[in-house]
C-alpha cells in the first residue's frame, strides 16, 4: 500500500466543482455530537476499511470530536445524508482534510468532487496557511484523481 500526501498551499490553486445539481448542499453540524461524527466514519469509512477508529469507546469519540480544532461537515442530497468531511486545525495552521468521504449508495451521483472543493473552500476560510490531506490505494479508485483534479498536488509518498 502506498500513502499518498497533498497539499494546497494558496486558495487561489482550487480548481472547484460546482453542485451537480439543487439537490446537493453541505452544511456545518455546529452542534458538537460525537455520535455524529462515529456515524458518518461508520457510514462512509467501512467501504474503504476504516478501522482504525472501530474499537474506541464513546469517551474516546468524544474527546476526539468536542475539540474546537475540528470541525464536521455533512453533504447531503435531498435531505439525506450522502457524505461529509473533517476538517483538523493544526499547531502551525494548516488545516488537515482529516476525513472526507461520499457514502456507498451516492457514489454514482458524482459528489466528490463537489464535496472536496467545499472541504477546501471552508478550510481556507478557517484561515489555513496551507491545506492538506492523505489518502492511500485502498481508498477510492478516483480519490487521488479528484484530490489533484482540484489542485492539490503530492509532496511526499511513502509505502506502509
């Protein structure tokens, strides 16, 4: 497996993806909840075997997701969640994609693309000095692709 990771280092490099349709939108979930954050990891990461957060128990999740350096988002269509992104602040004010995702059963509608440049739109507004993200083979066959599609571009590479 190979671990890919991008960075966007001015706002200006975005290469944004409007909605596909009325139908899309992406609203902040302001209301801290780290139910709702362990749902959408569930609901969106098992089809790409994310695990590493699968045995923390309800303290955990909450530690992780009551902290004011993150932040969730949650894409829906036509009312329903479809996917959603994290988005971590970090010490020296990059903002980390940390989670992103389009769950299973709206892959097909293409949202992706859409969804990241709203990820990268809001954390530019969170006043990032740079914006960045992993990913790896196992993730989505077009996840590397979209990442670059919107003008990320790979600083560093590493096998696992």
């Amino acid at each position: 497996m190979t671990i890919y990771y991008l960075e966007m280092t001015q706002p200006a490099s975005l290469q944004a993806k409007p909605a596909p349709s009325i139908d899309a939108q992406v609203i902040e979930c302001q209301q801290r909840q780290f139910e709702l954050n362990r749902f959408f990891y569930q609901y969106v990461g098992a089809a790409w075997q994310w695990f590493d957060k699968a045995s923390w128990s309800d303290q955990q999740w909450r530690d992780y997701a009551h902290r004011d350096q993150l932040r969730l988002f949650m894409l829906l269509w036509q009312g329903t969640p479809a996917g959603y992104f994290e988005l971590e602040k970090q010490a020296d004010g990059s903002v980390q994609i940390a989670y992103f995702g389009v769950a299973p059963d709206f892959l097909d509608r293409k949202l992706g693309g859409y969804l990241l440049s709203q990820a990268i739109e809001q954390a530019w507004q969170w006043q990032a000095t740079r914006v960045w993200v992993h990913t790896c083979d196992l993730d989505h066959p077009h996840a590397l692709k979209n990442y670059q599609a919107r003008g990320m571009v790979i600083y560093r590479t590493e096998p696992d």
